[in-house]
C-alpha cells in the first residue's frame, strides 16, 4: 500500500480546483487545508507551497495552521489509524504503557505510518470514554478497559483482516 501521494497529476489537479474554487474567499484557509488533506491523506510540504501560492499567503501562515490544529497531518496515516487516548483517565490507569507496546510491536514511533501502510500511531487527549480507560480506537473501532496484555491480539486482529483482503 502506498502513502497516499502517488497519482499526482489528478490529485494535483483536484487540489488546484479547490484552491480556485476559494481563492477570493475570506478565511479560505482552514475549508483549503481540510479538502487537500482529503485527497492526500495529509499535508506534505508541496502541498502546503501550493496552498500558500495559490491562497497568496506565506508558507509560514500555512504551516502554522496545519502544525497548530490536530486534524492536520503532515504525515501519512495508515489504513488503520491507532489512537492511543492519554487522557488523564487514560493516562492514570496505563494508556503510556499500551501506547508504548502498540509502538514497539509496529516498529514505529507516535506519529509514524509502518513501511507497508497498514498502520499508523498517534497520541489524542480524549475520546470521551473515560469510564472505559484507558482506550485506544483504531479507526472507528474503540477498546475499552484494556492492559497492555491486550494489545498484540488487537494487533493480530487487524493483520488477519489484511491477510483475508489480500
């Protein structure tokens, strides 16, 4: 599986026809940076450049927005995004520790998409199941009241799911 940028012509093009479509619109910014990220799954550095030619704004406004706002990325995501919640709920009862195993079976860092695409690993404040800590969501899916012993089998779960895709 790829990153997410191949195909650049259409995605360029698509971007270009956004940037248009606002580009004497007031506080384009954010509506911009939203739709390019939905077409390439995050915001890597051409595309901010493009953003801030087109929007005729500087590369630094367009940084700070996406490095300001969680729901950017200037990496890509995996088809499955992990989100460990380090809530204080979380955090208390050991979601460190789960983040921690979930980083060392993927051999990746928070913030970081595996080689091959399928997952990727992040940090969030709070998913609003305090009551279930600590929890993780993978996608949309959430896991509640878990120990770290819990972790490689909800790994192996999602591999299983790749395994029968292919």
């Amino acid at each position: 599986m790829s990153c997410g940028c191949c195909k650049a012509d259409n995605k360029t093009e698509a971007l270009d026809k956004i940037i248009a479509k606002y580009k004497d619109t007031r506080g384009a910014l954010i509506p911009v940076l939203h739709e390019a990220q939905e077409i390439y799954g995050y915001l890597p550095l051409n595309v901010q450049k493009r953003v801030a030619k087109g929007l005729n704004v500087s590369l630094a406004d367009v940084y700070g927005v996406v490095t300001f706002y969680t729901q950017f990325s200037l990496n890509p995501k995996g088809k499955y995004k992990i989100n460990v919640c380090l809530g204080t709920a979380c955090y208390v009862k050991g979601a460190g520790e789960i983040y921690d195993k979930i980083a060392e079976i993927l051999k990746i860092k928070g913030g970081q998409c595996t080689p091959d695409g399928v997952f990727s690993l992040d940090a969030c404040r709070c998913v609003g199941a305090c009551g279930l800590a600590p929890v993780i969501m993978i996608n949309e899916d959430v896991y509640g009241r878990l120990s770290v012993d819990d972790v490689p089998g909800i790994i192996q779960k999602y591999l299983d799911m790749e395994a029968e895709a292919v």
